[in-house]
C-alpha cells in the first residue's frame, strides 16, 4: 500500500535518474527501498508484539492461577491438619476422663486404699472396709 507521498517520491526519483544519470540517483533509490523495508520489518515486528503480549498475558494469568491454586490447597491442608488436632484433642479429653463406676470408686477411696486396691482387683475396692478384708482372706487362700 504506497501513498500519494510514495509516488510523487518515485515519480522525482525517475525524473532525476533520466536526467542526472542511474549512478546520482542509486542511493537515493536505496533510501527509498530501506524504507520500505523497514516499515514492513516494522509492521511484523508489531504483529509479533501484539501476540506475544497475548501470549505473555495468558501466561501471567495462568502463573495467577497456579499460585491462587496453590494457596488455596496450602489453606485447605492447614484447615484439615487444624481439623485433625481438634479431633485429636477432643479425643485425648474424652479418653482421660473414666467415668466407669470402677475408676469413680477407685478415686474416690483415700491413697493408701488405692495402692492396695489395685492389688486386689476394682471389684475389692467396691466393697466396705470389712468386705474388702474378706475379699483379701479369699485371695490369699
């Protein structure tokens, strides 16, 4: 696509050559040739820009992606590792209070009885002090 500019430039151009000789002129022809050139080099290397800028929008948006994904999966393993130590400790308390009748009366009895009682069994431990002297006999036996 030559403008009206490009023509009247060329139109000179032949006039020039036809009276001043091919070798006056070449150079300006050269000029002529290395500006178009140029600008079709120009025009490509725009086209190039325009997709590459694409392109390199996409990758950053896919870079975004990635790394909001990321987040997202850190966040989701630290909610479930939270998760899982809630459990774990809601556990732990549930398991260290024993409220079996047998651990109520074994707590519940002074020290010294307790140190004897786990001797003899839980099932001694129940009795009053004049059973569990009995339950003591029979064991011996």
């Amino acid at each position: 696509s030559t403008t009206f500019n490009e023509e009247l430039e060329k139109s000179l151009l032949m006039k020039l050559k036809q009276k001043c000789g091919a070798s006056f002129t070449s150079r300006l022809e050269g000029m002529i040739a290395d500006r178009t050139t140029s600008a079709s080099i120009n025009e490509h290397f725009h086209d190039f820009l325009r997709e590459e800028r694409l392109s390199l929008i996409h990758a950053q948006q896919r870079r975004v992606k990635r790394r909001e994904k990321k987040k997202r999966k850190k966040k989701r393993q630290q909610l479930l590792a939270a998760a899982g130590r809630r459990k774990q400790q809601h556990d732990e308390n549930n398991n260290n209070s024993d409220d079996t009748p047998a651990a109520v009366a074994v707590a519940d009895l002074g020290a010294d009885e307790a140190a004897d009682t786990t001797d003899r069994g839980a099932a001694g431990a129940i009795q009053e002090d004049g059973a569990a002297a009995a339950v003591t006999d029979v064991d011996e036996d």
